[in-house]
C-alpha cells in the first residue's frame, strides 16, 4: 500500500491574506514533502487568495472577544472532525 503524504494543518484567527509569517511557514511545510491545509478566518473586506497549498476561510458571526474565541474553536473543531 502506497504511503500517504505527511499533513499539517495550520489554524491562524486573522486574515489569512495578511499573515506572511504563516505563510513562509506552510511554504517551507509543503517544500519538505508535507500536505498543508492553513486554516483562517475572511474578513468582509479580505482580498483574493491565492496560495500553493489548500486554505479554508471562515465567515465568523463574532470578531472580538470570548465568544469570538468560542466559535472560532468550535468551528475549527468541527472542521478537523470531519474533513481534511
């Protein structure tokens, strides 16, 4: 049986368009063999993305605070159990 490429996923709470640290990151990950899914949040005024690796944006309801923290979890939670 062929084996399946490492994965990595990387969870970041701000836009993704506007985190290039994470994004050296997740392209140093996918340069050493890994498959990256990075994982963040859509602002209504995020610009286009466009990466070498998988992205998820979410739309959250909140987007300060406690219960921002919470959905964003719980979000994030539900997306590990059940994709990727």
């Amino acid at each position: 049986m062929p084996s399946r490429p490492m994965r990595a996923i990387v969870s970041v709470t701000n836009d993704l368009a506007t985190d290039n640290r994470v994004h050296r990151t997740c392209t140093v990950l996918r340069e050493l063999g890994y498959e990256v899914l990075m994982v963040g949040r859509k602002l209504p005024n995020s610009p286009p993305l466009e990466r070498p690796y998988a992205t998820k944006r979410m739309r959250l309801l909140f987007r300060t605070g406690a219960v921002f923290y919470a959905e964003y979890n719980v979000r994030l939670f539900l997306l590990l159990l059940f994709s990727w």
